[in-house]
C-alpha cells in the first residue's frame, strides 16, 4: 500500500474548489426536484390535475427510480471512478427536467419525473464518498454541511427563478431554463475534478499519529451476485442494525417526510391566500426558506464538528433539540393573517430545523469502513426517501384534498379536529395505495396490459373546481369558493405535516443512548 507521504496531496484550496462543484451539483439537484412546488399550481390548472396528484409526481414518481437505482449506481461508484458517475448523471436528470416542459398530461409528467429521478441517484452516494475521501472525519460534518447546503440553494434559487419564469413565460419554459446548466456543469466536473485514493483522508489522519498503523489495503472479492449481497448486508447491519445509528436513520426519515410533504405545498398556500403573484410568492418562499434553512444547515455541521470534540453525542442531540425548537415556531407562522408577519417568522425556524442534516449525514459515513461509504449514503436515501420523498407529498397532497373537499362542503370552517381522523386515515390509506398502484401497474406492464394511472378523486370539491380552480364561466362566487377551500385545505395539509417534526425528535433523542461507543468502532472520535 502506499504512504501517507507517497499519496497524492489535495490543496486546501482545491479540496473547496471540488467541494464547490459537489455544492453546485447538489444545488442543481434540488432546483431539478423542487420546481416543481413552486410552479405546481400553473401546473395543475393547466392539466387539470388535483393535489394528490401532484404531490405523487413531485415525490412517489420521481422517488421509485431515484431510491432503487441509487443502491446499484452505488455498488459501482465503490469501484470505479465517481466523478463519471456525477457527470453523466448531472446530463440525465438536466435532460429530462427540461423534457418536464414538453409534458402534455399526467402521463407523460410522469415518465419525465421518473427519467429525473433516474439521474439524481447518481449524485449523493458517490458525492458522499468523495467528500469523505477529502476530508478527515474531524472536518467531515463540516464539508457534508456544505454540501447539503445545496438543499436550501436548490429551494431557493428553484423557488424564485421558478416563479418569476411561469409568470412571464409560463411553466413549460422554466423546466426549460433550469434543465440545461447542469450539462454544462457535467463537463466542468468530469475536466476537472480528480478521483482522490479510497480512504485518503483516513489513512493520512492515521500517519500523522505517532506509532499509528496505517489502515490495511481492503481487498475486495471478485464481484458476483452473493459479495454484492454479503457487502450491502454488512452496510444495511452497521446503519439499521445498532441501536444508536438507526434512530438517527429514522430521525432523518421521520423529519424529512414532514419537510417534503409540507413543502411540496407550502407556495400553493401562499399564493392561495395571500395577494401575491406567483412570481413574487416564488422569491419569498425561496429567499426566507433558503436564507433560514442555509443557516442551519451550516450551523449543524460546524456546531456539531466542535461539539463532537467534547462528545460524539452532539451528531444526535443537536437535531433533537433543533426540530424541537423549529416546530412550534412553524406552526405559528402558517396560522398569521398577513403575508409580511408569516415570513418575518419564517426567518427563524428552519436556523433550528435543518441542522439533522449534516450529523447523520455525518454518522452514516463514519459508521462503515472506507470502501462501503457510498453503499452507506445509498442505503440511507434509499429508506429516507422511498419513505419520506415518496410518501411525504403524496401524504400531504390527499391531505390537502380531503380538506379543500371538506372546506369547500362546510364553507367557514376554521378547525382541523373535526375531520382529523377521517383525514389521516384518508391520507395514509391513499399514500400506501399509490405504492399498491405503482407495483399492479409493473405487473400489468410486464404481462402486457395497459398500465392505468392514479386518477383524480371523486368529490365535490374536484368536480366544482377541476385543477383547484372554477371554470371560468362558473362566476366570481364559484372561484372564491374554490380558492378559499384550496387555501384552507393548503393550510391544514401543511401545518399536519409539520408535526413529524416531534417524532423525528424523538428518535434524535434516542440516539443518543450509544453513540459514542457505535462511532468508536470504526472512527477515532
């Protein structure tokens, strides 16, 4: 094995340089996923397509291709060169983003977003594993803030750019507009970035400790069908299989399923109760969520890099303790009678809710050896979001649905407990049959038949305002009537969604109890 002396040395100004174009990536990633909730509503009107509907193409559609292939994609960046992996992927989810313009119903959108989802699962594990071999595990949850930093980058710059561009372009051109970049971002990275040895940044820390020895060369078996299983066994055993490690995992799903359920229809509440255009909706969501959000996720990082000297403990409690805080300062904020005091609010919450991001980021890395990293961060999307991704939107969209219905047969209702029960059982029985519809309709493609589509439900509320809106020969009474249901229904989706934040918490919590000794296991902490 060579050196520490004999590896090659990254500059601290070249490991940024690498560690900015991940960011851009990421941020490129998230403008492609998100645009989506900004520009929805155009998009439903348009199409005539209900809330449920969108939220199963902004997360089910696109989360099925994106979590499946991500382990296979994985598998392979642990052996060959990732910065190829993020190249071509960077061309296939840019591509079909910009094909989402050409959509002309449901169907076609829908292959679109699968095509997009095919794409981004070759951007994190890979990304993850490269970071891991530029940074020393001391650094670590600092550089994987960074690069999560595109998430917010990629909310924002998709929000307001998203906005602005459906207003005076219409909503085709803006899947146009944000597509095309990240070819040229791809050629950037496969010039420029170099492929750093498995392991570099661990075996260095290693050598530069007197009388340490130098991690042993991993040799890798010939690869078959019973080494890939054994190797993704061993990850799923170090990542759901000790107890400290596994809350976190399921933290980071819990939280991220109310984050990209809420999300997904947080600018349809906005620009449907409040006077403001689309355009202008767009900027502040994207400009107050990426500005909160940023901080954060930052602030987890970095906060948890220190506070991890004095005990690893930190990687959990500092998100236990921040979606505990975020939590009821949302709930404030969406429930404000003017537009102005709901984002002024907005500026604190996400500061607190999105440092989970970059310590269990952080513990997944550093919880499996070298050579299984990228498997670790795909296994853990792979369960965050085929859960969260797929199920947060879809589950909050048939929320939305059911209370625009209930809103718009009961006009003035101003509580959710009424028709809590009937909702959520709406919502979670809808969610787990879209993943029944998603298996019978391979299954009917696969014998041959023709595969059917989730269609729009069947209530009043959907048959008086197709695509949330009343034709326009109904009268300014049907449209008022169809908006204040949409906006009600928008707001109590929302706010239920937000309470995951208080389960997530929880399992933070509990990941506390031996943390310190699972990290010992395989990192010096």
């Amino acid at each position: 094995m060579a050196t520490a002396a004999a590896r090659p040395h990254f500059t601290d100004r070249y490991r940024g340089y690498v560690l900015s174009l991940l960011l851009l990536a990421y941020t490129l990633n998230f403008v492609d996923r998100t645009i989506l909730a900004t520009i929805g509503i155009k998009i439903r009107e348009d199409l005539h397509l209900s809330s449920a509907q969108m939220g199963i193409l902004g997360g089910l559609y696109f989360a099925l291709t994106y979590t499946i292939l991500g382990i296979p994609i994985a598998r392979i960046a642990e052996r060959v060169k990732r910065t190829g992996i993020i190249a071509l992927a960077l061309i296939v989810w840019s591509g079909f983003t910009a094909l989402c313009g050409t959509a002309s119903n449901f169907g076609t959108m829908a292959l679109y977003r699968f095509g997009v989802g095919i794409g981004e699962a070759g951007c994190s594990p890979p990304s993850h594993s490269l970071i891991s071999d530029y940074y020393e595990p001391k650094k670590r949850a600092s550089a994987l803030s960074i690069y999560s930093f595109g998430i917010p980058l990629g909310t924002m710059f998709g929000a307001a750019i998203g906005g602005y561009l459906a207003d005076w372009f219409g909503w085709r051109a803006a899947f146009f507009v944000v597509g095309l970049p990240g070819i040229l971002l791809a050629i950037v990275v496969w010039l420029t970035v170099k492929e750093p040895p498995r392991g570099h940044a661990d075996a260095l820390v290693a050598a530069a400790v007197p009388g340490a020895v130098e991690p042993p060369v991993v040799v890798r078996p010939k690869v078959t069908f019973l080494t890939e299983i054994s190797e993704i066994g061993a990850v799923l055993k170090a990542l759901f299989l000790q107890w400290p490690v596994a809350n976190m995992a399921l933290g980071v799903t819990i939280a991220s399923f109310g984050s990209y359920g809420s999300g997904a229809f947080v600018p349809q509440y906005i620009y449907t109760t409040f006077p403001l255009s689309l355009g202008l909706t767009g900027l502040l969501v994207g400009l107050i969520g990426g500005f909160s959000s940023g901080i954060g996720t930052l602030a987890g990082g970095f906060l948890t890099d220190r506070l991890s000297r004095r005990s690893p403990v930190w990687y959990s409690l500092t998100p236990a303790i921040g979606l505990l805080i975020a939590l009821p300062i949302y709930l404030l904020a969406y429930t404000r009678p003017s537009w102005q005091l709901t984002f002024l609010i907005l500026l604190i919450p996400g500061i607190f809710h999105y440092t989970y991001l970059a310590p269990t980021f952080a513990v997944a890395q550093n919880a499996v050896p070298t050579h299984r990293r990228a498997t670790a961060t795909a296994l853990l999307f792979f369960f965050l979001n085929f859960i969260a991704l797929g199920g947060g939107p879809t589950f909050t969209g048939t929320l939305v649905d059911y209370y625009a219905a209930y809103g718009y047969a009961h006009p003035g209702a101003l509580s959710v407990w009424p028709a809590l029960g009937g909702a959520l059982m709406h919502a979670t029985g809808e969610t787990l049959m879209s993943y029944v519809h998603i298996v019978t309709g391979l299954i009917d493609m696969v014998a041959g038949a023709k595969p059917t589509l989730l269609p729009a439900p069947a209530t009043g509320f959907a048959q008086a305002c197709p695509g949330g809106r009343a034709p326009a020969a109904a009268g300014k009474a049907a449209a008022m009537a169809c908006k204040g249901a949409l906006s009600w229904g928008s707001q109590q989706g929302v706010l239920l969604s937000l309470c995951f934040y208080a389960w997530a918490s929880l399992h933070y919590f509990l990941g506390c109890i031996g943390l310190t000794k699972a990290l010992r296991k395989n990192v010096v902490v």
